[in-house]
C-alpha cells in the first residue's frame, strides 16, 4: 500500500473512530440523563395544589411496596371536584413545568393490576398534556400510551411516554382506567367465582430522554 493510501485509510479510520466515541459518549449520556427522575410525584393522596395529583375515580389504600407506602386504587365510585363536576380521568395533574427549556422527556407511570384477564384488551389509557397557564385553553397532546390487560401483573411495572416538550406552559400527566372493560373483568371474575379486579397506580415519574437518532 503507498503512502497516499494509508495516509486516507488513517484518516478514513481515525472518522469512524471518532464518530463510534462521538455516539458512545451520548449513548453514555442518554442513560445516565434517564436513570435519574427530574421529579417524582406520588399518586397518592389526593389534592387541588400544582405539584398534587387530583383523581376522578377511586380512593388511596396502604400498600408497602411503593416508596409512600400508599397507593390510588381504582374503583367504580367517582369523586366530584370543583363544582360538583365528575371527571372521567382517574388521576390527572400535577399542573407544573418540570422541564423549562424545548426537549426531550419521558413520563414513566407505575401501575399494578389483578384479576384481569390475558387478553389484548385496552384497560387503562395513559398521556401527557401541555396547557397554557390558566389550563382552560389550546390544550395538546404530546404523547399516549395504551395499557392492555394482559401487560398488568401483581407486581408494579413502568409504562413511559417519551414525547418532545416545547418547555412553555404547565404540564398535566393523566390516567384513565376504561369504566367499560373494568366492568367486564369484573363480569367475568364474577362468573368464574374469581377475586374482583384491581388496578394500582403508584408513581409518576419525569425523566430526561435523548432519542436514539440523535446519537448519531
């Protein structure tokens, strides 16, 4: 090989190098960002405040495998809010703005369910909103995510939505458990003589996402 070619295959190879450290380096970085929450918001209790989720369906139980020691429980009975008005969300909040600056983030929700049956069945649905100050006006979906019956286990398990936020506004993180399947678990637990379904929502946390495009 003369000079002039492998002077170019060093060059040559000396790009890829860098480009394997440029992309090493931010897949280093992508899961450092995402292993440690921006926020954690329990799920539990109950409450009007920015930075408290507020619930339309359910109630708060102890249970000892999350961090507060408590949990919100889905259940057929609704919870008026303000104005007597029913809300078909089964938690939804907590009206902050975690991020301040245009990115990329993900929500992750920890849910548990039992007594649902292992079919592909949508139960719960879940998603990221982003309103305006005054949260009445040009509300916009940024990312959803389905949960279907068989993906609930006993055990708490994490649902994310990655999404891009613009950094302006506040943002609402929403559960809703689908009032009509719930009842049909329960229809069917009935007949088999089964336990009745439950469906736990633990934590909602707020994490830092670098998508994989962009380590390259």
């Amino acid at each position: 090989m003369n000079s002039a070619a492998l002077a170019l295959t060093s060059a040559f190879a000396g790009a890829v190098g860098a480009l394997g450290l440029r992309t090493l380096v931010k897949l280093g970085g992508r899961a450092w960002a995402g292993r440690f929450p921006l926020a954690i918001y329990g799920c539990a209790p109950d409450g009007d405040a920015p930075g408290l989720f507020q619930h339309g369906w359910g109630e708060e139980v102890e249970d000892k495998r999350t961090r507060s020691k408590l949990a919100w429980l889905y259940t057929l009975k609704p919870i008026p809010r303000r104005g007597g008005k029913h809300h078909e969300h089964t938690l939804f909040g907590p009206y902050v703005n975690n991020f301040g600056r245009p990115g990329y983030f993900e929500i992750r929700f920890r849910v548990a369910g039992e007594g649902l049956d292992n079919s592909d069945h949508p139960i719960v649905v879940l998603d990221v909103i982003q309103a305006p100050f005054d949260l009445e006006r040009n509300h916009l979906v940024l990312g959803q995510r389905v949960i279907r019956c068989a993906e609930l286990t006993k055990e708490y398990r994490i649902f994310g939505i990655a999404f891009y936020a613009a950094g302006r506004g506040v943002y609402e993180y929403r559960a809703s458990v689908l009032e009509q399947e719930f009842r049909l678990q329960m229809q069917q637990n009935k007949e088999n003589k089964g336990a009745e379904p439950e469906i736990r929502f633990d934590e909602v946390t707020v994490h830092s996402k670098i998508p994989l495009w962009e380590l390259v």
